[in-house]
C-alpha cells in the first residue's frame, strides 16, 4: 500500500518520463529513417527526379504480373519486371514533358484503325473500320462495364504512350545517323590494309611471383575508376542446416501403417454402437472411394502401357496379374501398394473424325448456336444413319454440319490420340470400338458423330489402384531437430560460429554478394526473411539467427555488411591485379630491351621478328598474340618503313616496323557503310537510351520495404 500511495504522489513525474520515452522512441526512428518523412518510405516505392510511384498503384501491378506469370513466377520476378517496365515509363514521360511531345487525335485515331481494322466491333455492315462504331462501343462499355471501359483507356493509354515513344526514339535515331564521311572511315577501317614486322616480348616472360601487386596500389586504381567499381549495398551470409527429414525409425512406422491397409479390419462405430467391416485393398472393388480417402494421391482412372510407368516398378507390375498386390514398396519420399484391377490389350493411338452438332448451353458454344438439345440430337442420329449407310460421305458432311471449325475443312479429321487424352465419352468409343465404327457420342461439347480410323500398335494395358502415402517426420523427430538447431543457435552466438560447426560436424555453406532484393538462398530456396534480417540497421557482423525453411531450420550468421559505394580491395582484387601486373611486367621488359633495331631487341629478348599481312583497323589481330588494338591503331600511323615506338600491348610488349600500306580504292558513294553503321546502331538505341537515363536520374529506391 505505501508503494501504491507514493506512485500517486508522484503520478505526474511518472507520465512526464514515460511521454518523454515515448518522444525519444519516435525521434530515434525519424532519425534513423532520415527526418520527419520517413513515413514516406513506408508509402513510396520509389521517387525518380522528385516523382513518385505509390505503394498501393505499385504492388497491384506486381500481383496483376505475379497471375501473369503463373505459379512458377516467383514475387522477386513479378517486382522486377513492373520495376523496370514504371521505372522506363517515367523516365521517358518526363522526358516527353521536357520536350514537348504529345500524341495528337489524328495520330491516335490512325493508330486505332490499323489496330482495329480486322475487328468485327469496329466494322460497318460493308466490312469497313468505323470510328463510329469505335464511338459506340465506348459509348456502351462506359455505361454497362465499368471494367471493359478501364480496360479500354488503359488501351488507349498505350497507343498514346506508343506514339510518344515512337516519336522519342526517331529524334535521337535522327541525330544519331551515320554521316558518308563515317561511312568512308568505316570502309577504310575495313579495307585499307598494312603489312608489318614486329618483335613481340609476352608479359608471360615474367613470372607472376616476380611482380607484387599491394592492396594500396588496387585502392588507387578503383579510387581513378570509380565508374568501373561501384556496387550497390551486399551482404554476405554462412548457414548450417538442420532437416526435418524423417528418420528410420519414422519410414519404418509409416511402412506398417500402409501394409495395415491391406487387409480388412473391424472398427468399433460409436455412433451406431456396433462394430463395422472396412474391407482393405485386397478385398475392395469400390477402387476410386478406397483410394481417395485413403491416399495422398487421388485415384487416376486411365490405362498404363509399360512405357509410361516409372522404370523401377514397371517390370513387376506388367508380370501380375488381375488382383495381384505390389507392395508397400518406396517410390522418392512416399510409400506405396499397387493393385493391378485390369488387363487388357489397347491401341496406343486411334485415329479418329468427327463432326460436331452443338446446342445451346453446351461448352463453348457461342451465341450464334441457337439450336435446341432435341434439335441437335436429331440431327445428329439424321447424319449418323447417312454415314453409315454410305460411309463415304462423312468428309463432304463434315464440312457442311460440324460446328467445329478447327478441323471440318479437314473431314474433321482428329489425327491420333492416346488413351485418356479425349473426354472420357469419346475416348471409350474410339478404343472400345474397331475401325470403321461410325456412332453418336454426347459429351459437354454437345453430340459428335463419330468415325472410328487406324488404331496403331496394339499392345497389353493394364489399369491400377495406387495407394501414396508421404513419409513424414513424427512429432518425436521434429522436436529433436528443433532442439538441436536452438542448441546450436545458442552455442554460435556465444562461441565461434566456424568451430561449433566443426565440433558439431555439420556442414558450412557461404553465399556471398547478395543485395537488398535477392530473395533466393543457394541451397535454401526462396527466403525473403533471411535477406531483409541482414539488411536491417540493427544486424551486425558475426549476429546469427534461427530460421524456419521449407523442410527444417537454417542458423545464418552475417559475415559482410557493405554499403553502396566502391568494391573492397579483396573484391576488386580479381581484375585490377592482373592489370596492374602486367603494367609492371611491361616496364621491366622495356627496362630491359637494349638497341632499337627489332632484331637487336629480339636477339636481347630471345625472340624473333614476326610478320603480319593485310591487317585491318576493323580487325586488329597479331598473329601469336591475338586482338591488340592499341598495337595496330599505332601501326596505322606510320609510313612504309618508319617504326614504332615500344608499345604496351594487351598481351605484351611491342615494336612494329611498317613494311606495306595498301590503301583501299575511294568509292563514288559510302552510302552503303554509312547504313551499315545506322543498322548496328539502331537495334541497341533504346536499351542504351533508357541506361543512360537511369545513370543521370535521381532515383530513391524503396521497393526492399515492401517485399
């Protein structure tokens, strides 16, 4: 009671401190987040040049190219491809803006006519496009479908930004044609011609241990080219796993629960209060119920030839007999009993026509089908008893009854089918009955005549009642891996994440270089978690984290936490050092060549004097040294006779004597290499383009706050 009386007393201290709390909480997290707006990173997607693309507009399109995609596409996927295709948008609207493009109705109106021309809605009753009609359709659709009428200003959207984008990309495709004074220098480059000799001294001479590269030295290089090094923010992870796979002793257990299906059991009923008979699979006929409610895999009524059945199972199965049993047997991650219900022999394909009567309210009937039920039925027996009397003409009235018009033209010729693929109706027909059968079969499509043609290669068949059962890990194996992943989650974090691995003798998996909108794990699978945990402000080098996987736990520590900017010395360390050897390699050459006659050099350098003909600028190659542009442009600039000086080369050092020049003939017109250029040029203007927008762009990128 007296720590209650003296929190009264001082009731107002106590909300002072706590609302200052609060207020501290709040700042810390405006502070973090880079001032008062931060609330807009949560709302943002994006901002490009001050505009910005809205949360909510932004993850509808991803979910509209997520259904897209269909179920293989991943979110990582679906994000990307509207990323890039708004991103492109409205760099190139502004654009548009800045020059004052716009797409005028004549233009809009000739964009929707050649699109539209061939669509009935749009024609008159002479067959012609009519803007008229185009006028009444979105007359309609605004009043009666609001959904048609979205979808058709989004079309009309597109045609504009179409006509903005062709527009665009002329003018830039007009500055950037190739002038006859290009074409000339291209036709020289590919067709004025030198001869040379040249004494080639290869960097490989010196050995690499020879010539020591610093991390200083690689620090200076990426510093002078930035451009060539800059990265965005990456991290770099190591994980061991822990697998809730089942062990023997849960296959062992599962094996007995599925044998138990085999035979009959008495199971006492309680709401009955008598004992029932559950007939197991040797007994049973009823096949379909027994294997949908005792399997994880539904019951499959269709036909197995040899050739389709998993190669390891297919042997036995074709050797038993109707009523035999094989199993419970292991098939990857399940166990399994098969019981042959039927043998038979089948073709593996019929040909088979048909001509279809449709009526209404059949599948894929359209409104032009107005025919009653009875009506078709007639018509159908009608043809049916013409064509069997003469057979002969089942093509002509193919052509003039079927209302399936993707093969009447052919007779209604169906080509060759396995069992199963037809709808069940028509599939029994055609394999049930020999060649040259002619009958009515109705199915959801409405009635077929139909004729039955060649069936191929017959052979033995049986059909099969398979019970599938999973192998699951028990309650038991699932605590104890749980409990082995948080005792190694435990001892990692006080310990050396390395060595209790070792100790443990668990495997350790590094992945290196993954950036913000990486949600793809090697060796785990897609894991958005695991990326964003180390992305967060507060996860440091050496954290490590339990998460939950498709089939167990991964413990993740975090190795490297890099922010935007330019790669380490370690991972630029790959490219620079060969570079900056091979400038040390060169000077030690040069250092070491004596006179400046090449067969001095060569002599000193124990090499030879090489030769080289008809050597282009288009194609710089050197014979025994490969592509060496540098090598050859300076070649070029010679006259007969005169030498260059040593030159660093690509591969090694050189110096070149000019023994020939050919120059080409001149042309009357280079037309022809100037459009050569346009045409190399062209198919690549856009990507370019839109890269070289992005590079000058101020662009806030937000989009890992929401995936």
């Amino acid at each position: 009671m007296a720590i209650l009386n003296s929190i009264r007393k001082r009731g107002v201290f106590l909300i002072i401190i706590i609302a200052l709390a609060l207020f501290s909480f709040i700042l810390a997290d405006v502070i973090r987040n880079g001032g008062l707006s931060s609330e807009k990173s949560l709302t943002t997607v994006a901002t490009v040049n001050g505009e910005e693309l809205t949360r909510d507009d932004f993850m509808k399109k991803v979910e509209q190219s997520q259904r897209t995609l269909g179920p293989n596409g991943s979110t990582a996927q679906a994000m990307n491809v509207v990323w890039d295709r708004e991103l492109r948008s409205v760099l190139q609207n502004q654009q548009y803006e800045k020059l004052g493009l716009t797409a005028q109705q004549d233009q809009i109106n000739a964009s929707l006519e050649t699109a539209l021309a061939s669509n009935p809605t749009f024609q008159d009753v002479d067959g012609n496009y009519s803007p008229a009609k185009v006028q009444e359709y979105i007359a309609d659709v605004q009043r009666n479908n609001p959904t048609a009428y979205q979808q058709w200003l989004d079309y009309e959207n597109g045609i504009k930004d179409n006509i903005l984008q062709t527009q665009y990309y002329n003018l830039i495709k007009a500055g950037m044609r190739s002038t006859l004074s290009e074409g000339e220098q291209q036709y020289r480059f590919e067709n004025d011609k030198i001869d040379m000799q040249y004494v080639y001294v290869p960097y490989t001479k010196i050995p690499d241990t020879d010539v020591t590269v610093s991390d200083s030295e690689i620090a200076t290089y990426i510093k002078a080219n930035p451009a060539d090094f800059e990265v965005q923010p990456q991290i770099d992870l190591q994980y061991v796993s822990f697998s809730e796979k089942p062990s023997e002793e849960d296959i062992e257990a599962e094996q007995v629960k599925i044998a138990a299906l085999l035979n009959t059991r008495i199971d006492y009923n309680s709401l009955t209060k008598t004992n029932d008979t559950i007939l197991g699979l040797k007994n049973t006929t009823k096949y379909a119920e027994f294997v949908n409610a005792n399997s994880d895999v539904a019951y499959n009524d269709r036909v197995w030839f040899k050739k389709d059945l998993p190669e390891n199972i297919a042997d036995t199965l074709f050797n038993m007999n109707e009523g035999d049993i094989y199993g419970p047997y292991r098939q990857d991650n399940t166990n399994n009993l098969t019981k042959v219900i039927e043998v038979m022999r089948l073709p593996d394909s019929v040909q088979s026509s048909h001509m279809l009567i449709r009526y209404q309210g059949t599948l894929r009937a359209s409104d032009a089908i107005t025919r009653s039920k009875e009506d078709a039925k007639k018509l159908a027996d009608s043809i049916n008893a013409v064509v069997n009397k003469t057979p002969s003409k089942f093509e002509e009235l193919a052509q003039q009854f079927s209302d399936d018009k993707s093969n009447s033209e052919d007779g209604g010729d169906l080509g060759y089918s396995g069992p199963g693929r037809m709808v069940p109706a028509f599939n029994d027909f055609i394999f049930e009955n020999t060649p040259g059968t002619i009958g009515v079969v109705e199915t959801d499509f409405g009635f077929h005549v139909v004729k039955v043609g060649e069936q191929k290669n017959m052979q033995k068949a049986i059909k099969v009642a398979t019970i599938t059962k999973e192998i699951e890990a028990s309650e038991s194996t699932l605590n104890d891996v749980f409990a082995k992943a948080s005792k190694f989650e435990v001892a990692s974090q006080k310990g050396d994440f390395v060595e209790v691995a070792k100790e443990q003798d668990l495997g350790l998996k590094p992945v290196n270089k993954i950036s913000n909108m990486d949600a793809n794990i090697p060796g785990v699978g897609n894991n958005r978690a695991i990326v964003k945990w180390g992305f967060e402000e507060n996860t440091e080098v050496g954290d490590v984290k339990r998460f939950s996987t498709s089939d167990g736990y991964v413990i993740v520590q975090l190795t490297r936490k890099s922010p935007k900017g330019l790669m380490s010395v370690a991972e630029a360390s790959a490219v620079v050092t060969p570079k900056l050897r091979n400038e040390k390699k060169a000077e030690k050459i040069k250092a070491g060549i004596s006179g400046d006659d090449l067969n001095t050099i060569a002599t000193s350098q124990s090499v030879t004097v090489q030769t080289a003909t008809a050597v282009t600028m288009a194609a710089p190659t050197i014979p025994g040294a490969g592509a060496e542009p540098k090598v050859v442009g300076a070649a070029f600039g010679k006259m007969v006779g005169e030498t260059t000086g040593l030159i660093d080369g690509e591969k090694g050092v050189f110096k070149v004597r000019v023994t020939a020049v050919n120059p080409a003939p001149g042309l009357e017109n280079y037309a022809t290499y100037s459009n050569q250029l346009n045409n190399a040029a062209t198919p690549t203007i856009n990507t370019k383009v839109y890269q070289a927008l992005k590079n000058a762009s101020d662009i806030e990128d937000n989009r890992a706050n929401f995936f």
